[in-house]
C-alpha cells in the first residue's frame, strides 16, 4: 500500500485533511473584523434617520452564507459579499415598493462616509469597500404580523417580490443538523438571536472544526465552482443554487467525503434526464431550484432568459465529479485543481506531524518525510528515494 492509499483508505485522517482544507478557505481575521466593523454601523446609521427608519420598528440580520456557515474567501478578483437584511415589522401593504428602497438609499446618499461608498442596485443598496468587500443592503417589510416572510422592492419590476431569509437560513441549518453519527462534529453556532425590539443581530460566530458535514461540503463545493468558472463568470452558477442542491440532496451523510461523494452522484442521476433531452431532440427543460421554505422564488429564474446557465451547471457538476473521482482513487495532487488551496500541502504536512507524534508508523513518517521534501513521490503516488517528483519543504504555517 502506497502513501495516497494509506491516507485514503483512513477515514478520520481523510476527513480531518477535508475539514482543515475547508477551514484554509475562510476568511482571515483582518478581513473578517473589518467586515465586522463594517456590518455593526449598519444598524446604527439607519437607526439615526430622524425622517423614516426611527419611526419603525426593525432588526438588522445577515442572509446568505454568512448565516448559515457557509463562507469562502474570495477567488481571483473576487470581493467578498455580505448580505444584509433591514428587516421592517410593518406590513408592505402600507408602503410602496420604492418608498421603501427610497428611504434606504437616502439615508446612505446622506451620509459623508457612505456616499462614495454606495451603489444602488436593483434590490438592495450596494456599500462598497473596494477592493476588500461588499455590504448588499436589502429592505423589507412583512407580510403577515409577527411572521418573517418578507416582501422586498424590486427597481425593475416596480413592484414587491417574495423572500424569507430567516426561513431559508433555518432550513439550512435544520438539515446540516441532521447528521448521522458525524466524525469531526460537536455543535455549531446556534440560529439568530430572536429579538423583540429594533435591534442588530450579531454576526454568527464559526468555530472551524464543530461545522457540520454538509456546511464544509458546501464551502469546497463553491471553491471549485469558482474555479470552473474563472475564465467564464457571466455563467457561474449561484451560491444560493448550490447551497439549496446540496441541501435538498443531503441525507445526514456523517462525513465530508461521503456528502460530497453521494450528492455528486445523486445530482448526476436526478439531472441527467434533462441533459439528454436537450442533446438528443433539442428539448430544453431546466431543473428549477426554489427556495424551499418559499416555492414562489424561483432561484433559477434567469435559467429561462438564458440557456447556458444550465448547461454550464450540468458542465460543471460532470467536471466536479471527474476531478472527484481520481481524488477518491488517490490522484492527491488533483486536490489543488479542486478547491485552490495553496495550503494543501501545509495542510496534510501539519495533519501528518498529529499522526507521527509518539508513533511508529512507517507510512505516517514516511508521509512527514516527504512534505518535508526528503523523499520523492511517483506519478502513482509511491515512495521513492532518488527518481519522480521532489516535494518541496514548506514550514511557514501563516500560509
């Protein structure tokens, strides 16, 4: 048995190397505090508006993946994105849609630190931080009291649009809850704090190694998405359509590796079907993914205006487990190719140092040795001394 086979013939050491490649991706500190910062005045800007948002009563929230525990840091020229809800406790039936985005864009527009900061976009209002990221500022107002379905303004349509941000996020989390037997699992961060007055939620915290499988599946899952589609972003798929696949897919998998593993496959069987009806008699028939605490959001709507977001989803799914696959058969090297981690190689340096402590195992020396770059390593990943590829030593841990 060769070194790859070892690592990948043991469970715990494979999953620990996918949760500590998982965890690389997060933002770092600096970053996130800025973030922080950045997200705490929100609240207290719009809170000082002596004409509207002093007048009623609401409660400010992250949505997305920082909700739900879900978060990457940037790829490429990517910023990181921060999306945020002003979550009015008043019926829309008593405003008009941009009333409501109106005042928001006021109060931002009226602001010396924000205003060159601020870009108004369909929905939301956009603070931008360039180069570094992005607050997108969304108000809504309830639909029924003391519920939190929300109707939101929409520029384009000159209308409300259904959303439930707090209801999706508790989907979430409810099924990465579900888990059978978890491996690396004790208990992640809990769901919003309910608040009964105007008030700013705090962000979640994220302890790296207590997040469920599906959550780390996720996270790599949107790392390689935005590989595959770094020479081709206009067609990216969505984080929100492959969180709510890979939520509706999961079925309390206790690892990483098998979430990954079974989700692939079961996204490969549930959506061939509409492949080949496309390339074989040139019928298009899209999967919709919908919001599932909310069926009248269609996440995939723009799938209809534009065909090649499903065909590059189904291009990237088929890329995604072919890459998968020789990593399952010990082709570690494609680990890179997959989730972009520079650190990989730190990574299982640092998980392999865990393993020798105190040990004799050949294999788990031998695994040292080579990170250390005494050894060499064939393309079919066996231990050599004097011919194939020299790993080189790497010993800064600030990656």
């Amino acid at each position: 048995m060769n070194f790859q086979e070892y690592l990948y013939n043991q469970g715990f050491q494979r999953e620990d190397l996918l949760a500590r490649m998982a965890e690389s991706l997060e933002l770092d500190d600096s970053r996130s505090n800025r973030m922080k910062s950045a997200y705490n005045a929100i609240y207290d800007v719009l809170k000082a508006d002596t004409v509207f948002f002093s007048k009623v009563d609401f409660v400010v929230y992250p949505q997305g993946s920082k909700a739900i525990g879900t978060t990457t840091k940037p790829f490429g020229k990517d910023e990181f994105d921060l999306d945020i809800v002003v979550h009015i406790r008043d019926l829309y039936h008593n405003y008009t849609s941009s009333e409501i985005y109106n005042h928001l864009i006021r109060v931002f527009r009226g602001n010396d630190v924000y205003r060159p900061k601020l870009i108004p976009k369909n929905r939301c209002a956009r603070i931008n931080y360039s180069g570094d990221f992005h607050l997108d500022i969304l108000p809504g107002c309830i639909v029924i009291k003391d519920e939190d379905k929300l109707m939101v303004p929409d520029r384009e349509l000159a209308s409300w649009t259904s959303t439930f941000p707090k209801g999706y996020s508790g989907w979430f989390l409810d099924v990465a809850k579900d888990v059978r037997q978890p491996i690396l699992l004790r208990k992640a961060f809990e769901n919003f704090v309910i608040l009964s007055e105007a008030e700013q939620t705090d962000l979640p915290d994220e302890n790296f190694y207590s997040k469920e499988p599906l959550k780390r599946a996720v996270q790599l899952t949107k790392r390689y998405r935005d590989i595959f589609f770094d020479k081709n972003p206009k067609h990216r798929t969505s984080s929100i359509v492959l969180t709510t696949i890979f939520g509706q897919l999961y079925q309390g998998e206790a690892s990483i590796y098998e979430t990954i593993d079974n989700v692939l496959n079961r996204i490969i069987g549930n959506y061939s079907e509409y492949q080949q009806l496309f390339e074989n008699r040139g019928i298009y028939k899209r999967i919709k993914v919908l919001n599932p605490v909310n069926p009248e959001e269609d996440f995939t709507d723009k799938w209809d205006k534009d065909k090649e977001y499903y065909n590059q989803f189904i291009a990237f799914a088929k890329s995604y487990k072919e890459k998968w696959e020789r990593l399952k058969k010990g082709d570690f090297g494609i680990a890179e190719e997959l989730f972009g981690s520079a650190r990989t190689k730190i990574i299982l340096k640092a998980q392999l140092e865990n393993l020798s402590k105190g040990k004799g195992d050949t294999l788990e020396k031998a695994g040292l040795s080579i990170m250390a770059g005494k050894n060499y390593v064939d393309p079919k990943g066996n231990i050599t001394t004097d011919n194939g590829y020299q790993s080189k030593p790497h010993r800064n841990y600030g990656g």
